[in-house]
C-alpha cells in the first residue's frame, strides 16, 4: 500500500490506500483504490483486513459477470449449433438439452432434463452404461473422456440410430463431478460410407466374375496393379504372381511383346485393339482380343494402363463358320450360288478359260411330290457325291436352287474335258438313287457353255449355259448340249416376243376367231370354240402356240386368259340362246385358287348364262395335281358350265379320270383324226372313245376335219360332234350371226 500526499484543493479527495486485483487463474487484472477527503496516515489491522476483503469481493463480482457473459455465449451456441450437446451430474441425470438434442431424439428439454442418461441408451447396453457411469461419477478411468466414438442411441420412438459422442469431465463449484457430451448423428455418414462399401464390394464382384481379363498396371513401371480372377485363368498363372511385376519377368520370351504395346498405348490416348493367338499349356489354341486405354492424371500426364482381355476364340470360330455358311450350301455342302459366282468373277479377271456346265434334274419334283421332303434332302446329298466324284482339282460345283447345280471346269483343257464330264454326269445320274425308303430315278439334263467363246463375262457365259440347258431339256431331257448361236437367236426372239406380249395385253390387241362345231346327226352348229389370234404391227400374225408359250413363261396367262374368256362371253352372249361358247383354259390359271370366283363374275358382267359357257382343259392340266384340279372343275359344274377334255390321246390319258370327273365332252386329237383313213389303230382309237363317250354319256368330238373322207369314216364309227376346215373355218365374230342364219337354212 501507498499512501499519497494530502491534496489541498478544496472539495478534492485524497487517495488513502490501494489492493492489486488479482484474478483466480493469478493475473492482475487491476487494482481496488479507496479515496478519503481527510488524510490518514497508515491503517489499523482491522482496516487492511477490510480493504483485503474487499477486493476479494470485487474480484468475485468481476469473474461472475465473466462467467455470465461466457456462459450466456455457451448457451446461445449451444441453441445454435446442429450438434446435440448435453449435461449430467455425477448419478446420471441430465442437466442441460439444447435445441438440437431434442430435434435429434425426439425429447423436448422439460421432458427430459431430470431424467436418467439412460434414456438414450437401447435397452441392451443401458446395464453397462450405468456401470460405466458409476465409475466415472466415483473419479475412475473414462475410456470414453476426450475422444471420438460411434454408438449406438435411441429416440423416443425407440429407433436406434448411430451416433458420434465426445465426452468430458468436469467437477462443479461444490467439488462433483459433472459431465458433458457434443453428439453427432452419423445415419447419413454411415449410409453413405454403407453404400460406398456395397459399390465398392459390387465393383470388385464384377471384376472378379467378369469373363475376361481385366488388368490394371502403373504407366511408368509397367508394373501390375490388379489383375482379376479370369486374367490369371487366361494366364495360367495365380493371381498373386502379378502383383508388382512385369510382363517380362512373367512370361520371358513373350512378356516384351507385351510391353511393347503397353508403351505405345501409353503414347498416344484413345483405345488400342489386339488380336493375337495363344498356346495355352494343354495345347489347345485360342485367340485373344485385347484393348488397352491410357488413363491419364488431371494435369494429363499417363497414370495408369488398364487393359481387357477377351477369349475371343469361339466368336472367331462362328465367325468362320458364318463365312463357310455363306459360302457353300447347308444340305450338300456344296458351294452355294454366291460362291460360284465370286469365282466366277474371279476366273474373268485373271482370263482363265473356264467351261460352266448347268445341270437341273430331270424328275426330282415328282421324287419330292410323291415321297416327301426328306427323301428329296437325301436324293439332293447323293447327287451332289455323284457329281463330286466326276471333277479334278481346282474346278468346282455348287448348289444353286432346289434342283439345279452348276460344275466350272478349269484350266487350259476345260472346253476338251467338258464333253466327257458333261456325258458322265447324265450316265451317273441315270442310275438309280437308293434311299433309306425308297429306290428312285431322277436323271438329268446339261447345258454347257465356254468362257470366253461363248461369253465376253461371267453373266454372259451364265446365260449361254442356260439357254444351252432350255435346249437339252426341249430334245427330251437326260441329254447334254452345248451352246450355240441359233440358242441366242432363239433367246432373243423369246425376250421380244415376251416384250411385246405384255403391250400387246395392256394396249387390247388381243382378238378372238371363233370356229363352229356341229352335231352330225342334225347338221346344225350347236357352238363355236374360241381361238386367240394376235397379229403383231411388224411380225404380222404370231401363231397362238407360240404366244400361249409365252404367257404361260413370264406370268401373263392369268391376266390373258381372264381377258379373252371376257370377249368370248360378251360375244356369245349376243348369239342365240341355244349356241354355246367353248373357251380353252390354260393349267396355270388354276393355280392361283381364284378361277372358280373369276368366272362367275365374269358371267355375271357380261350376262351369259353358264349353261351355254363350255371350258376346254387338256390331260396335261389333269397330270399336275389331280386332287386340285378335280375340286375347281366340280366347283364350275355347279354353277352350270361343261366341262369338256381337249386333245384326248395324245398325253398320259387315264381312263380314271372319266370315273373321277363326268365330262360334258371328250375331244379326239387331230393327229388321230388326220391318220384315221390309212391307219387301223387310230380307227380302232377313234371307236373306243366313242363307245366309252356313249357308255358315260359324254359327247365325243372330233378336231380337224378337212376331208370328206374323214367326215364318212367318222360318222361310220358314231362320232358326236365335228369341227374343221370342211365345215367352218375360225372366223370373225362379226360373220358369227350369218353363218347361223345360212346353217338353219340348209338345216
């Protein structure tokens, strides 16, 4: 203490003693003056002991105040702050529960300050937390004090969730001992850190199980990094050999071929593809698809190579397949139509002589038709051995449709060696075919061409061949031909003819003649059969053989045929009633399934009665499919048409078609007509229709009479009906009526 010298100024003070402030944690924080007007000189000891006392006292207030300020900040952090803080005294009981306590728990703080810490605790861990709490209180060891925990807590829904708790220890003025707890709620940081472990633990499934090798090695060092399960299957190596090494120190001899292309994958980015094959130890060769991607660091500079590896080896293997089955005929195993011709092209471009030899089978439609598919499969194989046995190395044959083959000789002695083969082939293949079930005949027909005399190109020699073959099968099938100039002449008659056919049909230049048809016992014309004509603007008159060929060839007879029976019926219909009309129909034009229906509208637009329409069809129509045919003729009888059999005798003719099918009429070829008068056997032909025409009740005509002798022979032997130049010639449709008139005048 000081004592100051009196001041003397009136009204002023004078300081009589002073205590330094001396905080609890030892700082001075400052000093306690006591001023008095009067001067004193010294203090008694119960004065000093006041003065003492009262700066403790000034202390005590200026710390509290402190203590309120901090404690005030505490708490308003404490309000503020998404972390969980509270307090517990020394038996558990909690003191203090912010804000984010209760959102966290589900406990408001009037509910819960007074209640045990327990309550945050599950069910199953509460005995050890009190145990633990127990000791704690009492000063014992605090495994928990200044660390991070996780934890396990529960709400007041009695959901456990997971917690980071941070615990301290404090005594209270009083000397016990309280305790503080900042918790955090890790759900989210653990869902995520969950889910980091199940992608991490799926992508390490997938690149254990992915079937290919995966590989990941450092950019500089080339050394492996990872290597899944299938790499060291392919490898053959475990996969704790690759760990830190290189290629060259695991595979010497081959590993710096590998490195190799590490290092220029490494060059440049972007993907790197390998192809290579491999020797495994069981000696079984594979082939092996690699692709190698740089990845790079953020500043660009290579980290790493991460490298796949595929067994390629089966899709190689299909590959190669595809290409074979591209190549060569499934069922023979012949080369197939795109093969041949590639070569071919290729024989053009080097000129190499070559002879191409066209060859179809004779009756392979009627083997398929009459035993089935797989007996056809099998007649096909063992025609395509036959075949195979006839040619040299270097020529080659293929399978180019259902029944057709094709043999390319080559070399320098093609054209020499094409007629032999070309007989061979017709004698092999008129040898029987035994079958599992069945023994059966098909023979064959040829048609050779030479490349480059009879064709400048492939597709030209092609052609030639064919036009060769359309000859062999014209000279009675199983016979070989070779092409000639009069075959192109040919073709090329057919082509215009075909050319013109169709504008003639679109522009209606087709007409119609009709030629009259008399019943013998009365003299009187009871129809008249129409005949197509067609004269061409520059050809003149085409034969109607030759273009009904043609129709029947490029598709046209539905729509010519459909289009003359119109004309016809037109024509007819303005004839008198009891005058029929008779119109040839061709075997095409029952396939389609619509005749039935196309003659019923037919009569209906032009109003001809269908009693007085006759359809003429020829055996060969009969031969193709019997059970067909028979169902669409049954169909035209029943709505009234006849149905009359055209040149009978001169196909395949059986007798039990008439017991199948009541024919109207029968119709006896000219050809017999024609011989009749020298000829015994065709009279003797003549009398048998005749007498089976009266016995089934048919009309039986006869075609082509030009002579009076004919006509006494023929009504000798009981014809019905007659028609030839001697009684009418086809005429205009304009003449039709006249000639009606004159023939009910001399009748």
């Amino acid at each position: 203490m000081h004592r100051q010298p009196p001041d003397r100024r009136a009204g002023c003070h004078s300081l009589l003693c002073g205590r330094p402030l001396i905080a609890t944690s030892g700082y001075c924080i400052g000093r306690l003056c006591v001023l008095d007007p009067n001067p004193r000189y010294g203090l008694t000891a119960g004065q000093r002991q006041a003065l003492i006392d009262l700066a403790r006292i000034v202390i005590g207030l200026i710390e509290a105040s402190h203590s309120r300020q901090i404690g005030l900040i505490a708490t308003q952090v404490a309000d503020v702050t998404s972390d969980a803080i509270l307090c517990a005294d020394d038996i558990g009981r909690i003191t203090f529960w912010n804000a984010a306590a209760e959102a966290m728990f589900g406990r408001s703080a009037a509910d819960t300050i007074g209640a045990e810490l327990s309550i945050i605790v599950p069910p199953a861990l509460r005995a050890a937390h009190r145990a633990g709490f127990a000791s704690a209180a009492q000063g014992g060891y605090m495994k928990l004090a200044g660390k991070s925990v996780e934890l396990t807590a529960i709400k007041a829904d009695g959901s456990e969730f997971p917690i980071e708790l941070s615990l301290g220890r404090w005594q209270d003025e009083k000397g016990f001992h309280a305790f503080a707890a900042i918790i955090r709620d890790v759900s989210a940081r653990k869902l995520l850190q969950y889910e980091r472990e199940q992608a991490w633990a799926f992508l390490n499934t997938v690149i254990e199980h992915l079937p290919a090798m995966l590989f990941v090695k450092e950019a500089d060092t080339q050394r492996y990094l990872l290597m899944n399960k299938a790499g060291a299957a392919i490898a053959e190596r475990p996969q704790s050999d690759f760990l830190g090494r290189t290629d060259s120190e695991l595979f010497p001899g081959r590993g710096e071929g590998y490195e190799a292309r590490d290092r220029a994958a490494c060059a440049t980015p972007g993907v790197h593809v390998h192809e290579s094959e491999h020797l495994r130890a069981d000696g079984q060769l594979v082939h092996l698809r690699t692709q190698r991607l740089r990845i790079d660091t953020p500043q660009g500079d290579a980290r790493y190579l991460l490298g796949m590896t595929e067994d390629v080896t089966e899709a190689r293997r299909a590959q190669a397949e595809v290409a074979r089955l591209g190549a060569y005929d499934a069922l023979t195993s012949l080369r197939n139509r795109a093969s041949y011709v590639r070569r071919l092209d290729m024989l053009a471009a080097a000129a190499a002589p070559f002879a191409l030899l066209s060859i179809d089978l004779d009756r392979f439609k009627a083997v398929n038709d009459q035993f089935g598919h797989l007996v056809g499969d099998e007649v096909l194989i063992q025609v395509a051995q036959r075949l195979s046995e006839l040619t040299a190395p270097g020529d080659l044959i293929a399978r180019v449709g259902g029944d057709e083959f094709v043999m390319v000789l080559t070399g320098d002695e093609a054209a020499e060696r094409s007629h032999g083969i070309a007989d061979a082939i017709v004698t092999a293949l008129e040898e029987p075919i035994k079958t599992e079930r069945v023994r059966t005949h098909v023979g064959a027909s040829v048609g050779v061409a030479l490349y480059p005399r009879d064709g400048s190109t492939p597709e030209a020699v092609r052609q030639a061949s064919d036009l060769a073959l359309y000859r062999a099968k014209d000279h009675g099938r199983g016979t070989a031909c070779f092409y000639n100039e009069a075959m192109d002449a040919a073709a090329r008659n057919r082509q215009f003819l075909e050319i013109a056919l169709r504008d003639a049909i679109r522009n209606d230049e087709m007409t119609l003649a009709f030629q009259p048809v008399i019943l013998i016992v009365t003299g009187v014309i009871t129809s008249f059969e129409a005949l197509a004509r067609w004269t061409h603007a520059d050809r003149g008159a085409i034969a109607p053989c030759d273009f009904i060929q043609a129709a029947e060839r490029c598709g046209l007879i539905e729509e010519l045929g459909t289009n003359l029976l119109r004309k016809a019926c037109v024509e007819a219909a303005r004839w008198p009633g009891d005058v029929q009309i008779a119109v040839n129909l061709s075997p095409l034009q029952f396939q389609s399934g619509h005749l039935c229906e196309r003659v019923r509208q037919i009569l209906e637009e032009t109003g001809l009665a269908a009693q007085r329409l006759q359809l003429e069809v020829t055996e060969s129509l009969l031969m193709r499919d019997v059970d067909q045919t028979f169902e669409q003729l049954s169909q035209l009888r029943l709505l009234g048409i006849q149905i009359l059999m055209d040149d009978f005798g001169v196909g395949y003719s059986s007798l039990g078609y008439f017991e199948r099918f009541p024919f109207d009429k029968v119709k006896i070829d000219r050809s017999f007509i024609n011989a009749a008068p020298t000829s015994r056997a065709s009279q003797a032909i003549i009398k048998a229709v005749v007498q089976l025409g009266t016995s089934l009740n048919m009309g039986v005509v006869a075609e082509g009479v030009e002579t009076n002798e004919q006509m006494e022979m023929l009504t000798a032997l009981g014809c019905s009906y007659v028609q030839g130049y001697l009684l009418g010639k086809p005429m205009q449709g304009s003449d039709v009526l006249y000639h009606l008139h004159r023939n009910s005048r001399n009748c």
